[in-house]
C-alpha cells in the first residue's frame, strides 16, 4: 500500500472516531450501534494505516479502541435482545 492510500485511510479512520465523539456529545439519546460501530470502524482503518507508518503506541490505542467499540456492540446486542423479549 502507498503512503499516500495509508493516509487516505488513517484520514477516514481519524474522521470516523471524530464524528462518533461529536455524536455522543450532541445527542440527545445516541444509538450504540451507530457510536461503537463506527468507533469500530475508525479503528480499523487507522490500524490499517499504521501497518504502513508504523506507530506502536497508536497501534495499541487503536486496539483498545476497537475491543472497546467490539464491548459496546455487544452490550447493544444483548439490551436489544433484552427489549424485544420483554
């Protein structure tokens, strides 16, 4: 991959991870799906282009923030499962 498609990426991550933030904070009641999926999605693809410019430490953030992200789907999983069978 070209340096130049790993910042594309790490652009899109960064812009996703940005727009979760300002979601939860301008929210009234945010849906979980939509904050942790694309949390998720912002990690995965900053980890995409830290795979080109090699950053340990973000490299570890990011995958805290996707098991996070991954947590917090699953906790939305299972209150929805809980909703509907109630």
């Amino acid at each position: 991959m070209s340096d130049d498609v790993a910042n594309y990426i790490g652009f899109i991550g960064t812009a996703c991870i940005i727009f979760a933030y300002w979601y939860i904070t301008a929210v009234e009641q945010p849906n979980r799906f939509i904050q942790h999926g694309v949390n998720l999605a912002g990690a995965a693809l900053l980890a995409i282009s830290l795979t080109v410019h090699i950053n340990l430490a973000s490299l570890v953030l990011e995958a805290f923030w996707a098991a996070i992200a991954i947590w917090g789907l699953a906790k939305a999983i299972v209150a929805r499962r809980r909703e509907r069978g109630a």
